[in-house]
C-alpha cells in the first residue's frame, strides 16, 4: 500500500533563517506530488506541484521554493523566512486523471 | 477557473441530530468532488468522491454526499451525528485538464452533548 511521510512535524524558527521540509512517499511510482499551506482559520492555498522529477510549477509568487531531486521526494525551502510563513505545510500525492489526493500528516511552522 | 464556496464556516449541532455542510463550486467543465475531513493538527483524509455514476455517494462512517449538477453543489449530509465527527470539513474539486484540487475554506463541525 501506499504512504506518505512528513517531517518534521513541528517547527519553530526565528526570522531570517532557512527552512527545508522534506515529503517522501512510498508504494507508487512517479507520482505527482503537492505542497498546500493552511493559514490558521482558512483553507487550503496550493502552493506547488510537481508531476516528475525536476518539474515544479508554482501557484503562488512567494519567497518558498519546491524541489523534486527524486521520483518520490519532495522538498520544500527558503533561504529567509518571513513572519507571514507561520502556517500549517501539508504535503500531498496523487496518482493521475481523476484520482483523489493523498496527504501527510502535515508541518506546523511557527516564525519567530 | 475553478472554485469551491463553503458558505458555513461553523456548524454548531447537538449530538445525534442531522447535519448538513454546503458546498457549492463553479467550473466550466465536467468535475470531480470530494470531501475532506481533518482533524486538530492532523493532515486531511478523504471522506468520499463523486467521480461519475450515482449521484449519491456514502462513506463507511455514515456521510453521504450529492451531487447535484444543475445547481452545481455537493453537500454533505450525515442523519445523526457522533460527538466523534467535530472535525474541520473540506470541499474540493478538479477536471480532467487540471493538475490539483481547488479547496473551498473548510466548515468547521461541532458537535455538541
């Protein structure tokens, strides 16, 4: 069967500092695979995705980047962290067409 | 483009009374609908689908959901609830031609004794 792996599952990281979250799955092959941000009280904001490795597409215009350096990793970053990045980060996969998504257990971000 | 309105944002209920979570969504296309439920500080899990068929759709905790298209909603209904469902339910939708879900804003159930 297939899973799906986040961590870390809390962060707290001050201003100004780099962040990396890594997303892996396991049990299918060349999925494609999601980053969404949940903001307290609000829903789900598609921040990118990626359907092989290297192809990432962006949905939002933000000082985030994504990366796919394997078929079933997938890695989240930023050189300098903003206030604003505080959220909730879930990482998702789902296999093609009409499929629904899977996600993981999620990243609780805090900015300091 | 695609979008999916949730227009209650909180659902307060007492146990074992109906409940009903609207969703309506906007798209140009034939769609795919789900919904989503998650709990405090966990990831979301899927609840049920609508992919083609029935229109009438069930999960196996007793939701069920319709889809409804001439006016382009899925609401998700459940006769009797369990203090168990408080949970944060979310609506969404894809095509054929897109690559992701669109989310709507979550409606946050509270079930209460």
């Amino acid at each position: 069967s297939q899973t799906i792996h986040q961590w870390p599952a809390t962060l707290v990281q001050p201003v100004g500092s780099p962040l990396s979250l890594e997303c892996t799955v396991e049990g299918t092959s060349n999925p494609n695979l999601y980053w969404y941000r949940q903001a307290a009280g609000r829903g789900l904001q598609l921040l990118f995705y990626s359907v092989g490795i290297g192809q990432i597409s962006s949905e939002v215009p933000q000082n985030l980047s994504a990366s796919r350096p394997q078929d079933r990793q997938f890695i989240l970053s930023s050189k300098k962290l903003l206030l604003s990045d505080s959220g909730f980060y879930l990482c998702a996969w789902r296999a093609t067409g009409n499929s629904p998504l899977h996600f993981g257990n999620g990243t609780r971000l805090t900015v300091t | 483009a695609q979008s999916v309105t949730q227009l209650d944002s909180q659902v307060p209920v007492f146990e074992e009374a109906p409940v009903e979570l609207r969703c309506n969504y906007s798209s140009s296309v034939s769609v795919y609908l789900f919904w989503y439920v998650q709990y405090p500080n966990q990831g979301l899990q899927l609840l049920l689908k609508y992919l083609s068929g029935s229109t009438l759709v069930e999960s196996i905790n007793g939701f069920e959901a319709e889809f409804n298209k001439s006016q382009t909603s899925f609401h998700l209904r459940k006769p009797s609830v369990h203090i168990s469902d408080t949970a944060e339910y979310f609506c969404a939708v894809t095509d054929t031609g897109r690559r992701a879900l669109t989310f709507g804003s979550g409606t946050r159930l509270q079930v209460q004794p």
